[in-house]
C-alpha cells in the first residue's frame, strides 16, 4: 500500500486496518491465554511472576514471533512485541498486562495485551507498512495483588529510580519481588533486553471497563477521559497476645478490638463524605493478617491494607488524615499502631487531542456495527495508562463488563464487544503511526 502523508490517506488506511481485525482469531488468542492459570469456574488465577505467569510469558512470546514481531525486554521484565515501520521513529504503544488477581477474569489485562497482538495480525493481513513502528507491551504486576504496589512495570519504565525501591517488595509468603523477577528475567534470558525508559509517539491502552457505567448505557465502547486516584495503606496493630478465657476484658492489648475500631471509622467517613456532594469516595480494606490467628488466643497482632479511590484527591487528602488521626486516637489501647502508605497516585486526565483520535476510531467501529455511539467516561480502575500519560500522549478504550463485575471468576464481556474493540483499537493505532 503507497503511503502519503495526508490525513485523509490516514484515514482510510486506518479503516483497512481495522477492517482486517478478525473476531475469531481474537477469540482464540483469549482463550488459548485463559488456559494458563484457568479454574475450574471459569475465572483465571495468574499472579504476577508465578510459574504459570512464566509460562504465559513465554506463549506471548511464541504468538509474537509467529506475527514476525521483535521481541524485547527491560530491567523489570516488560515485553515488548514491535512491528517495524518504514522509520526508525519512536513507536506507537499499545497493549496491557498479563498478571491476574488471585481470583481474577479472563480479560482484566490480557485483553488489551491480546487485542494488541490481533491488530499486528490485522496490519499483516491488510499489507499495510506503517510509518512508525507500532509496539505491543505486557506489562509486569499491574495488579499489586502478591506484590505492592500496583503497576510496577510502567511505573519503572517511566522512571527507572522507582525499580530499587519494588525489588525490595515481598509476598505474603515472603518471597522478595527482586528475587521473582531476576527469575523471570533467566527464563527469558534469549529476549534482548532494552533500556528503560524508551521515547513512545502515543500510548493507547484497551480495558474492559471493569464496572457498570457502559453497560447501563448500553454502550458497546468508552473513551476514557482520566482515571481517578489511588492510595494504598498498611496498619499494623500490635497488642498482647493472651488467653481469651482468663484474660479480663479490662486488662486486654486485644490487637483486633484496635484494628476494627480503625476500620469503623474508616468505614462512617466514605458515605458522609459522598453526601458532602464530592465524587465518591471507594473504601476497601482487602487484606487482613492476624497472629497468632488462634480461635481462643486474643490477637497479638493485626495488620490490613487500605485502598482508597477517589476523582477528587482533596477526598483522599481528608481519608488519609482521618485514618492516621484514628491510628493515633487507638494507639493507647494498644501496644503500637503504624500506618505506612505504599502506593499514592493522583488523578490522571488524558489529552484532548487522544481522545478525539479514539473517538473517530470508536464511531466508524459502532457505525459499522449498528450500534450506538462512544461515550466517554473516567475509569475507576487504575491501569498502566496512568503512568504513561505521564511520558507520552495517552488514552484508554472501554468495552462494557457484564453487570460491572470484575476482579471476579464471574468476569466478562459479549464476544460482540471485544471485537469492536479491537476495531476501534486497531483504527487508532493505525491511524497514530502513519503520523
Ligand atoms: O486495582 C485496580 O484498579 C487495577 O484493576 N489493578
Ligand atoms: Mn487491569
Ligand atoms: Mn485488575
């Protein structure tokens, strides 16, 4: 296909792309990458940097060279699958991660990786020479489940002096991130490894939505306009432990009493302060570790995580002082309280100048379809999006989740769907490297 540099030219180059996305071939790719971690009730259980994270790895390598792709890798263990353009230009990004929650869904991530792979497929298929080079990545821990905080991979590519601090990062079992990642890096020790971090044109990253706004919409594709904020905390309770027959309430360091009294409070502030008129404010208190975790022993020491999510960061400023204050005001029941903050990210807001790109992309894709047309929203899930916002012009792509269910076996999205999105996937990235 001759290339001429008119936005017209680009246009309808974009739409051939997009027209040779192929929905069968997109299916299979998710279901072979569903298998490796898959569970009996549907879901995917995938943690980062687990053998069977390894192994899906080194499939998404094998798929990428089946498509002719160079593959690369850097120091936190980011691959990178890069079709060449007819320039040696900085490349148009895209892709996700490949790391699951403990119990997760069989898109959360890899759709995006995936949906990549399907657009390189769909630019072989239609002959078309891009002038930039146009690069799939899989990003390391996006997710912060084993290992905090969330997002690792692209965080360190963007600011390499970050990597120092994650190596250091254990799992519950003790297992030091370090460690798990030098693994990862000897398993694929044949993959040239490239600096961090590395000039990119534009990045754009498809999502499932994760919650209930498209679908209540009954809109099949989002423009994603930002992405709200994140802070992740540690507190730890340390009390007594002691017998929990002879022991007298009155004299008791019962860790849990402390730990659940922090959380009620935690717990009263979200709703008053959704009804102070602010954009809510999303409270979770996920993990809990108790020890001795003895049925008749008082609990010596209780520690949890607090994620708090917010649009507004004011609302996380008023949550974090509410929560150390608390911590202080328990403290005297108890031998210690420590509140360690891991993960802190304001608001991200895309540029304009993306989103009309993606939304040219989503309404050929929805007027093709019949379907109703892109809306746009702000993502309450965070994503490696957010970090690269901060090196290159970046947006998102949603497509619906099934009543808004997500980070859940239960997770899912109409094949219908997925396809439109990496039509509407494939026209933006297309239509980006003939820049
Ligand atoms: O937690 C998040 O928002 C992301 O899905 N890991
Ligand atoms: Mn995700
Ligand atoms: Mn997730």
């Amino acid at each position: 296909m001759n290339f001429t540099d008119s936005p017209s030219a680009h246009a309808e180059i974009a739409g051939t792309v997009q027209d040779h996305v192929d929905a069968a071939r997109l299916a299979a790719s998710l279901a072979a990458l569903a298998r490796f971690g898959g569970r009996d009730d549907g879901g995917v259980s995938r943690e980062t940097l687990t053998d069977i994270d390894l192994a899906a790895r080194r499939h998404l390598i094998e798929q990428a060279r089946a498509l002719g792709c160079e593959v690369s890798t850097d120091d936190c263990g980011n691959l990178f699958f890069r079709r060449p353009g007819r320039e040696d230009l900085p490349p148009v990004l895209t892709g996700s991660h490949a790391d699951t929650q403990p119990v997760g869904g069989k898109y959360d991530g890899a759709y995006g990786v995936l949906a990549g792979l399907e657009v390189i497929a769909a630019l072989n298929a239609a002959g078309v020479e891009t002038r930039r080079p146009i690069e799939v990545v899989s990003w390391t821990n996006e997710e912060g489940s084993r290992f905090g905080p969330g997002a690792m991979g692209s965080s360190a590519f963007v600011d390499p002096g970050r990597l120092a601090i994650y190596r250091d990062a254990v799992d519950p079992a003790g297992v030091r991130f370090g460690d798990a990642l030098d693994a990862a890096l000897t398993a694929s020790a044949d993959v040239p490894r490239l600096p961090m971090p590395r000039p990119m044109a534009a990045c754009v990253e498809l999502h499932i939505e994760q919650g209930p706004v498209l679908e209540a919409a009954n809109v099949p594709l989002g423009v994603v306009t930002g992405i709200q904020a994140v802070r992740w905390f540690r507190v730890d309770c340390a009390g007594t432990m002691a017998h929990a027959g002879t022991t007298p309430m009155a004299v008791r360091r019962d860790a849990m009493a402390v730990a659940v009294a922090i959380a009620q409070e935690l717990y009263a502030l979200a709703p008053r302060d959704a009804a102070a008129g602010s954009n809510e404010l999303r409270l979770t208190l996920g993990r809990w570790t108790v020890a001795p975790n003895s049925v008749n022993t008082i609990p010596g020491h209780v520690s949890f995580t607090v994620d708090m999510r917010c649009l507004d960061d004011a609302a996380l400023d008023r949550a974090e002082a509410a929560l150390r204050a608390a911590c202080v005001r328990h403290a005297q029941a108890s031998d210690a309280v420590t509140v360690e903050r891991f993960f802190h990210r304001t608001p991200t807001h895309f540029p304009g100048t993306m989103l009309d790109a993606i939304e040219r992309a989503c309404t050929r894709a929805s007027e093709q379809a019949g379907r109703a047309m892109p809306m746009r929203l702000t993502s309450g899930a965070f994503h490696d999006a957010m970090y690269l916002a901060d090196h290159c012009p970046t947006a998102m792509i949603f497509v619906p989740s099934k009543g808004g269910i997500s980070h859940n076996a239960a997770e899912d999205t109409d094949a219908t769907e997925l396809f439109l999105g990496a039509k509407a996937l494939a026209y933006t990235v297309a239509e980006l490297a003939c820049r």
